[in-house]
C-alpha cells in the first residue's frame, strides 16, 4: 500500500472511532444502542418553530430586521444573554445553585453540546499525564477526549448506588504515593449515570464534595440526565454544595430535557469559565443564536408542562425493558434505574464476550446494544481497594448497555426477549 503523502496527528493511530457513532450507522428493529431521546415533545416543538417564525416576520414587516438578521448571526462565545438569564433563573429555583446576586446568567456558559464542554474543560485543565479519577465503567465521551488529550485515567470501582466515596479518597492517597501526583479532576455522573443508570445518594453526594474541598480536587459533575428522573428521590446536586463556586463545573444539557439541537449549559468556577471560553471560541466561535431563541421558548414556557408526559414514556420504558430482561435473560445483574436512558447487565460467566457476542450474534438477528467494554479507557489504571493499589486498567467484557430510550415500549419488549433467547442459547 502507498505511504500517505502527508501524517497524521499520532492520537488517530490509536483512539478508535467511538462504539456508539459507529453503532449509528445500522439500521436495525431493535435499537438499545446510543441513548437517542425518543419521548420528544414534537407538537410543541413546531409550535415553537411557529412561533418564532411569526414573530420574524412580523418584525421584518414592521421593518425592524436587527433582532431577525441577531437571530440568524454569529453571538458571543459564551451564549446570548436572553438565553443565559432564563436557564440561570432554572437553574437557582430547581437546583438550588447559588450563582452571582446581581447578575446571575454571568456565571453561565453555553456550549455547543455539553460534549463540547466535557472536551473543553479536558482541554483546559489537563496537561499530559495529569491524573483523572473517575467511575468504573465511565461515560466513553469523557474517556475518549481525556486519553486523546493525555491524561492518565484512574478508575474507582462502583456499586449500585454509584461512586463510593472512600474509595475515591483512597485512591487520591494512592495516586500520590504510586505515581507521585494528586489526581487533578473527578468525574462523575451522579443522576441516573451513563452507562449504569446509577444515581449517587445524598450523603455520598456530600462525601465527594468534602473529598473535592479536602484535597483540592474539582468535580466535574455531568448532569445530563437531571431532568430525566421518573422515581425515586430527586437528590440535590452536588454544585448546589459549592456555595463559594470554586470546586464543582457543573454541567447541563439540552439534549435529553428538549431535543437533540446540540446545546449545553454550564455553571463553571470563574478561572475555569475564563478559559473554557478562549478554548470555545477556538473550537466553534459561538453556538448557533437562532437554536438559543428555541430553547429560550421552550424553557421560559413548555419544559414543564411537556416533560412529565416524556418522563411517564421513560418510566415505561425502562419497566419493559427490566421485565423482559429478568424473565428471559440467562445468569446475571441489572441495574433498576430511577431516570436516565439505559440498563446496565452483567453476566454471571466472566468468559461472556458481549462485543464478540453482538458482532456475530446480535447484529446478525436485528438487534442492538453497546458492550460494556467500551465504557472503560482505552489505557490507564484502575485502583483496587482489597489491595490498595493501582493496577492495569480492569475492563469487564462480559456486560452490556442496553437503552430503552428510542424504542416504544412493544419493540423493547420483543426485542429484549429474544435478546434474552440469543443470550442463553450462547451461554448455555
């Protein structure tokens, strides 16, 4: 084969593609793969569409074009204000997080997705071998960008309830003593977590955060499924501890509350803000004004009286879906989530190779789940509490995401069950 007339950046020798773009690309009846929202509230997003469109026109009429050309047009870095001021005001009445008195929606950042300001706050905050803490397993668009940008992972085991806090600050004292560094960042996705579908309790809530203060460590807090809770209690945010907003980035997305229109918000420490914004305006300039508008519709007038109906699809969903997977699946455990897009299962038999098993069985028969595997880093550690110490990354290959967000609650129900005959016969 001919050499190429031109190289390549050496991450692309060795990251590949993300398991959950590449899964995107088949079109199959059973779809468990990416969370894609599938209760989306699409009457009144046109109305919204509507709407703002009527408004356009009755300004350009009048002859008033400077808010429709605004609309249609390059914004600051950060987010319009319109925007910032109306999630700021959500965001101290129903999370309780204390932002700037006088002027709150300074102290919020729009990125163009909250993947967008996972990256950039990587980007800003980690040089190469800094250490991250984070879940075992971890959300793959976390680990992903922390391996391309060059920090060294440190996973902490888990249990049903989430993150174990002592084992966090275990592992700080570890990754001091073995690697001769104090772990810069913890990552966590404490509200129906992707990939379990885990929600971190209060008092552990608490834990981190007095971890974070202890050790000097911020808290990236990925809250992407906090509007999407259908049981269970709605726990505070660890941010909303952060009084003085110095260790916890908070981060929001529209994404799964909305629709998929590629916006994020954020509550970041003023430094952090500082920064994730000057690496923003090199990656995209500004998020789009005019996807700004719509959301600022949706949240000042709809969110809350569409979301209940999205969140009782959810619920549904989710209790098709653990059903089916109790009544057919072989030997294993689930995860029973209170919100959140997915189900986590792992098999009894440690031999199980979900990812060999989708590939030659799953795909073949119509049917979709991510392997478990893709949700711990390519490279890094993992800290092992029997024995206190840092090992090569631990990877469990005998489990599965499987998400019942897209699929109505007919399709989930036939689809796992016969995923659940597929896996007996090949682990019988």
């Amino acid at each position: 084969m001919p050499k190429e007339p031109y190289d390549f950046a050496a991450w692309t020798q060795f990251i590949p593609e993300s398991e959950i773009r590449r899964l995107l690309k088949y079109n199959v009846p059973y779809y468990f793969g990416g969370g894609k929202p599938g209760a989306l509230p699409l009457e009144t997003l046109a109305k919204i569409l509507i709407e703002l469109g009527n408004d356009q026109l009755t300004e350009i009429k009048k002859g008033n074009e400077a808010r429709p050309i605004d609309d249609w047009n390059y914004g600051a870095t950060m987010g319009k204000a319109f925007l910032r001021k109306t999630l700021a005001k959500r965001l101290i009445e129903k999370d309780g997080i204390q932002l700037d008195a006088e002027h709150p929606e300074n102290d919020v950042t729009i990125t163009t997705g909250s993947q967008q300001a996972l990256y950039a706050i990587i980007d800003t905050c980690i040089d190469k071998d800094d250490v991250i803490l984070t879940t075992s397993p971890a959300y793959l668009g976390f680990l992903m960008p922390a391996v391309k940008l060059g920090a060294r992972i440190v996973t902490v085991p888990t249990d049903l309830q989430g993150g174990i806090p002592e084992y966090f600050e275990e592992a700080i004292k570890v990754c001091k003593k073995e690697l001769g560094k104090k772990p810069e960042m913890i990552y966590v996705v404490p509200d129906s977590d992707n990939p379990k579908g885990t929600t971190i309790p209060k008092k552990r809530r608490e834990a981190l955060f007095e971890i974070a203060q202890e050790h000097h460590v911020m808290i990236v807090e990925d809250a992407a499924y906090r509007e999407i809770q259908f049981k269970g209690p709605h726990e505070p945010p660890i941010k909303s501890m952060d009084t003085e907003n110095k260790y916890v980035a908070y981060l929001r997305t529209s994404s799964k509350e909305a629709a998929v229109v590629r916006i994020g918000y954020n509550v970041f420490p003023p430094r952090v803000r500082e920064h994730v914004n000057k690496d923003k305006g090199y990656l995209d300039l500004a998020s789009p004004t005019i996807v700004q508008r719509i959301l600022d519709i949706y949240y000042r007038k709809y969110i809350d009286k569409v979301l209940p109906d999205a969140l009782k699809t959810y619920q549904k969903r989710a209790s098709v879906m653990g059903k089916a997977i109790d009544e057919t699946f072989p030997r294993g455990k689930r995860t029973d989530p209170t919100g959140g897009f997915f189900i986590w299962w792992e098999s009894d038999d440690r031999t199980f190779d979900a990812k060999q098993f989708l590939e030659t069985v799953a795909l073949p028969n119509d049917i979709i789940f991510v392997p478990g595997v893709a949700f711990y880093p390519l490279m890094g550690l993992s800290y092992r509490p029997e024995k206190k110490n840092l090992v090569p990354v631990e990877r469990a290959l005998n489990t599965m995401r499987i998400s019942y967000s897209y699929t109505t609650s007919d399709v989930i129900d036939t689809g796992v069950r016969k995923l659940g005959g597929l896996l007996k016969d090949a682990l019988s």
